[in-house]
C-alpha cells in the first residue's frame, strides 16, 4: 500500500501519472492514472490585447461552474494604475451560473486620455467561492505622427523649383 500527496502548479489541465515498484525478489507493481487539475468555480476573462485612448470598450469574463449546485454572487471590475494603485472604475454586476453550466458577464468603459497605463482585476464570489485575475491592458494613443515625403530628382546643375503645395 502506497499512498502519494504532491502539489500540482496552477495550471488548469490533466496530467498523466506512471509510477513503478518493485521488491528485491523481483516482484513488482505498476500504476497508471490520470489526474485533473480544475477548481470548481473559474472567472476567465477574455481581454483585449490592448485599448487606444477614445476607444469604448467592452470586454467580456465567463463564469464556469463544475459543481453540483447553482452558484449565485457578484463580479467585480477595477480599472486601475498599476504604478500608484489608483483605481479610475469600478462596476459590479450580480451573477447566477447553473449547476456544471458556464455564463457570461461584460462590462464596458472608455478609455481616456488620462490613462496612461492599466490594470483590470476581476474578481467572482458567491457561495464560499471566489475566483479572480489581473492583467496589464497597454493603452495606446489615439494620435500617429505622419510623415509626407517628395521625391525629388536633380541630374544636372540650375534651378529647380519643387512645388510643395500637396504636402
């Protein structure tokens, strides 16, 4: 009889586990399972890569419930400056996820021209659960420096005048 704990990393996903023993008469035992690593409650948010100052954005999370029963809560949005922790938004919005059922949440904002960098943190509970992640959300300018080019050709000596009246 053997019996084996181990902490398995934060990623969400099957492993497959081999183990082998053997005695000093040569007997031997070989054991093959496969172990699922989940939580019964997740938030998933599905964030944009990044936003551009004047945008209006709406970004959505799902709520994924693996258990028996229905799970009913809140989800919390922060907009917030990573460098200072000042927050600029917040909203809440009441959930209810059936029983081994997966719903959708989305909040929307738009992205002004005072930030200059972001972070949202959501975060889910209801039930004695709770779930939550953060992530950066780059902010980009809504101005883009244009450059305007003329060729211009001069194959002998003189005056050449170039109008640049279409720039």
């Amino acid at each position: 009889v053997v019996e084996i704990a181990f902490t398995l990393p934060d990623s969400l996903t099957d492993w497959k586990f081999m183990g082998l023993a053997h005695t000093k008469d040569m007997d031997y035992g070989q054991l093959n399972a496969m172990v699922t690593a989940n939580k019964d409650f997740m938030l998933q948010p599905n964030l944009p890569r990044f936003v551009r100052v004047g945008d209006e954005v709406s970004f959505s999370a799902s709520l994924i419930n693996l258990t028996e029963e229905d799970i009913k809560g809140t989800v919390c949005m922060e907009l917030f400056n990573p460098e200072t922790d000042k927050v600029f938004k917040v909203q809440k919005q009441s959930f209810k996820v059936e029983a081994e059922e997966t719903t959708a949440v989305s909040f929307s904002f738009v992205v002004k021209e005072e930030y200059t960098v972001l972070a949202c943190r959501m975060i889910a509970e209801g039930n004695g659960f709770s779930d939550g992640e953060q992530r950066y959300l780059p902010v980009l300018t809504n101005k883009q420096w244009i450059t305007e080019s003329v060729s211009i050709d001069v194959d002998s000596a003189g005056v050449y005048r170039i109008p640049l009246n279409e720039l």
